[in-house]
C-alpha cells in the first residue's frame, strides 16, 4: 500500500494509537464518515450473472488475488465459468477491456490482472458498473478483485479478508490507521469474514462479524517448495502490500536472505532501480529472488537491464488454500440461485443466459 508515495506508515499498525495517529484522527474521522457514506449509496445498477466480491476493510496488501484465484479454481471445479472484473490498478487502460496477456503489459492493465489472466478471463474497467456488464459476457460468475467499497455495481456475495497478524491496525481510518472507513460501517455491507493466516489480530473483526451472524472462514497462503532456494543467499526484492510476508516465506524456504529490498505496493521499477539491482547480486554473489506480481512489472520494462533482471531474477510462487471451501462454495451457490430467480422475475435473463421466454 502507498500512503503518499512511500509505505504504509508503522504507527498504523500498532494495537493502539500513538500521538501521530491521535493528531490525524479528525482527517481521518471525516475520510471514514465519507467513505461509509458512499458505501451505504444504493448501487447505480446490477448485471444478470452473480457478482461476488473479494474486499478488505483496510488500505494494502491482504492476498486479495491469492484469495480470488483460489476461489476461481474451487467455483470452476463445480460447473461455474468464472471471470475476473477489476480496476487494474498501476494501469493506463480505462476500459472495459478483456486482458490479452500477449498484447497488455502491466503498464496497461496493471500488475494483478496480468496474473488473474493467466488463467482465467479477466475484465479491467475503471466504471465497475460498465466493467461488470461488459464480464457478464464472458463468464457466467463475476469475481471482483477488491471493489468493496466502491457501490457502482450490486454485489450479491462480499468476502471481507482480514490478515490475522495484522487485524485492522489501530482502529482508525486513513490517513490516521488503515481502515477505509469504521469497521462497524463497513461490516454491514459483508457476506462472510475469511481470516488469512495464523494470530490473534483478527478478532475484533471476528467478533464483530459473529454478532452479525456472518458465516467465518479460514485461509492460508502456501509458498510453492524450491530446493534451490534452501541455503541460497540471496536478494530478496519485493513490492507488495507487506514484503516482510515474502520475506518470512523466503526463510521458511530455507534462503538465506544477505539483502531486503522492500519497495511500496505495485511499485513501477525503473531501468536505473533494475541496473542497481543487478549490480548489487554480482557484486556480492547473491541470487535475485522476487514475487510473480513484481515480475510482470518488470517484464513490462524495455532495455536491456530489465530484460535482464527479468531473466535473472527467481520467482517464489504462492498460493491460497481455502480451509472451508466446500462451505464457502455452497454459500456462494445460494446468492447465486437466488440472483437467478430475480433475473428470471424481471424477465431479462436467466442465469444460464437463455431468455425468460424460451
């Protein structure tokens, strides 16, 4: 998460306010109350296929796309054609456009939905309303990287991720802690609650949602096995949400990490930053190891010290597991019947994409 043009400040993420926080509170009192407020507006129009959103109630990195693809995966195993709808990001394309990865660079559609793409359709619109009747063409269930905020289009299923060591921070809403608006605002407008990880961050959320009556899920990321990479030292090189994740991934590994690069979330690298990069692992003898998100960036650069990096650089791949996917599925499945019986009762279409009529 950028805050500025650098990382998202410390002090949000301490259990209580300090003094910075406590002097930012009334910005962030009125940025909260304005962005409750836009979320409580009636959404300006649905689409005829289900929507369902994957949000955070805070501002950076969650495993949102993680989450989103895993889902995909689990919807796709039982009959459904999923596609992705997102903002794009770190991109210049307005859109609605379907992600060609062979023509679009992250410089176009931004660097998650180069990854979505890779797998599944993936739509990227600034106006989530035109994004979403233009994705319902090409699949018959709509996945929305982030958006929960944003009331453009109706929403018929939201997942809220919390990171359980991380939580809400200190409570307050930007610029003053990292919650978008106050978590007893934004709750209303959840589905289900899926906590990621392991720890104990989490829970005035978790007992929120249970007041609530929301269904709970649990979630972990997996960082894909590299035997090269145990005993390897090496630079490790990351602009995420929270590079020190990859980084505690990286030793799990078993890697010896001699050089920590963190840089903001969805951080543009320039061919200077690449050239440095490069200069730094010869001139130590270490291995450059980053995240697939800051590799499509990369190789989304011209020159040759990209192309180099890009080349050079190894690639840690995770994954999301989805501990109650069978449950969370079901769930999914009854919004969905539920918006086909309402498509179908309006006589546009049905959720299979037959007319009322036929």
């Amino acid at each position: 998460m950028i805050w500025g043009f650098g990382k998202a400040p410390f002090f949000w993420w301490r259990p209580r306010p300090d003094w910075r926080a406590l002097l930012l509170w009334p910005l962030g009192a009125i940025y909260g109350a304005v962005t409750a407020r836009r979320m409580q507006r009636r959404p300006d129009g649905s689409v005829s296929v289900p929507v369902v959103c994957i949000g955070n109630f805070v501002a950076g990195g969650v495993g949102k796309t993680p989450f989103s693809l895993a889902l995909a995966a689990e919807l796709a195993g039982r009959g459904y054609s999923p596609v992705f709808l997102l903002r794009g990001y770190g991109g210049k394309a307005k859109g609605p456009v379907l992600v060609d990865r062979k023509s679009h660079s992250a410089l176009d559609v931004g660097d998650e939905a180069l990854l979505l793409a890779k797998d599944w359709p993936t739509v990227v619109s600034r106006d989530r309303l035109a994004g979403g009747q233009f994705a319902a063409s090409h699949g018959d269930i709509v996945i929305m990287d982030d958006g929960f905020q944003n009331p453009r289009l109706q929403k018929d299923f939201s997942i809220v991720l919390v990171d359980a060591q991380t939580g809400t921070g200190n409570g307050f809403c930007l610029p003053a802690g990292p919650l978008r608006a106050p978590l007893r605002r934004q709750i209303v407008a959840a589905s289900a609650l899926a906590v990621i990880g392991e720890g104990e961050a989490a829970k005035p959320a978790v007992r929120l949602a249970s007041r609530k009556g929301l269904p709970l899920f649990h979630a972990r990321l997996e960082t894909t096995p590299d035997p090269e990479l145990a005993g390897a030292r090496v630079l490790a090189f990351a602009g995420i949400g929270r590079p020190e994740k990859f980084f505690a991934s990286l030793r799990e590994l078993g890697a010896e990490i001699a050089i920590e690069k963190p840089f903001p979330d969805h951080h543009p690298y320039s061919y200077s930053e690449a050239e440095a990069l490069l200069t730094e692992a010869d001139d130590k003898g270490l291995l450059l190891v980053t995240t697939a998100k800051d590799m499509v960036r990369i190789q989304s650069l011209t020159g040759e010290f990209p192309r180099w990096l890009a080349g050079r650089a190894r690639v840690v791949d995770v994954n999301m597991r989805i501990e109650e996917a069978e449950r969370l599925c079901e769930r999914i499945g009854e919004a969905a019947r539920s918006k086909a019986l309402k498509v179908a009762g309006a006589g546009v279409r049905r959720f299979d994409g037959t007319p009322d009529n036929a």
